[in-house]
C-alpha cells in the first residue's frame, strides 16, 4: 500500500506542474486551479489506463510490423504513446473543466505530456525514493505520537495508582487486602 500511496502523490504532483505547464504555454488551452482535479485523472489514467492501452497498441504493431529497426521500434513506440496521451488528454478536457478549443489545443498538450513522460520515466527513481523517505518519516513521527501517549503517565493521584494495581490484576483493593490476609 506504501508504494502505491508513494507512486500516486509523486505522479500526482508531476502531472500537477505539467498540466500548470500546459495552461501557461498554450493560450487556447484553460487550465489553471483546474488542475489540481486534471491531474487525479491523470495520473489515474497513468496508473490503470495508460499500461492496458499501451499494450493493446503495442500488440497491434507488433503483428504489423514484424521487421523493424532500433529507430523504427522507438518511433513506433512513441508514436503509440502519444495516441494514448491523446486519448487521456481528451478524457481530461472531458472530466474536468479543462478548457481547450481547437485543433492545436488538442494535438499539441499530449505532446507535452509525452515530454513529461519521458523525464518522468528519467527521473521517476529518485522521485520514488524521496517520497518513500517522506512518507517513511511522516509515518515514524505518527507512531511515536500514538506510542507517547499511549504511554505516557497519567496524574499521580491516589485514585490513578490504585486503579492501575487493579488493572494489573483484576482485583480491587478490598480484594487484594482480603487475599494478603490469607495468605
């Protein structure tokens, strides 16, 4: 669950600056705070979508192209993703209020966010290890908290003392001094 916390909030703040990128680049293209529920969508595309799609397109070219080189498999491999971001990009202008009018309002962000795939992949390790770090530390200041007061002592109070005795045994004190006579 850690990982997937951790791989949701780096890819989230990702898609954030991207989307944020996207609206200052482009003026047919209306972002803004809109970005903030833009990028849930995509990064939940990025994390379910995005993978099963790629491999539908992938299995589709590699019946069609059997022969090819270096070049033309990257070629072909990035020509498949950008119709994938197409296709999330679309699915964000259409779930959130994203505003883009026009043709290049449409062809052209999934290109940055191609762009920012590309450096994400490149720089996705040491992002991954930083938020580990921040969550493992936000975590381990959680429990010490709960652990501290948990236990942390109470009033000193007769009546406090005594009900920790009978907490230890079950017995209260007319019993415990009912049980020393015996024995």
């Amino acid at each position: 669950m850690k990982n997937g916390i951790v791989r949701f909030a780096a890819l989230y703040v990702f898609n954030v600056v991207v989307l944020l990128l996207i609206g200052i680049v482009f003026s047919r293209v209306s972002v803004g705070l809109h970005a903030l529920w833009a990028a849930v969508i995509l990064t939940l595309a990025a994390l379910f979508v995005k993978p099963a799609l790629r491999a539908a397109f992938a299995r589709s070219a590699a019946k069609s192209a059997a022969d090819r080189t270096r070049v033309g498999e990257k070629t072909v491999q990035y020509a498949l993703i950008y119709v994938v971001e197409l296709i999330i990009w679309v699915l964000t202008v259409w779930l959130s209020a994203v505003r883009a009018s026009g043709f290049w309002a449409f062809a052209l962000p999934p290109l940055i966010l191609l762009i920012g795939w590309v450096i994400y992949d490149r720089i996705d390790d040491r992002l991954h290890a930083k938020a580990s770090e921040v969550y493992d530390s936000v975590s381990a200041r959680i429990s010490r908290k709960s652990d501290a007061a948990a236990s942390s002592p109470a009033s000193g109070s007769p009546a406090t003392a005594e009900a920790r005795r009978e907490l230890n045994d079950g017995l209260t004190a007319e019993q415990r001094r009912m049980l020393d006579e015996l024995g």
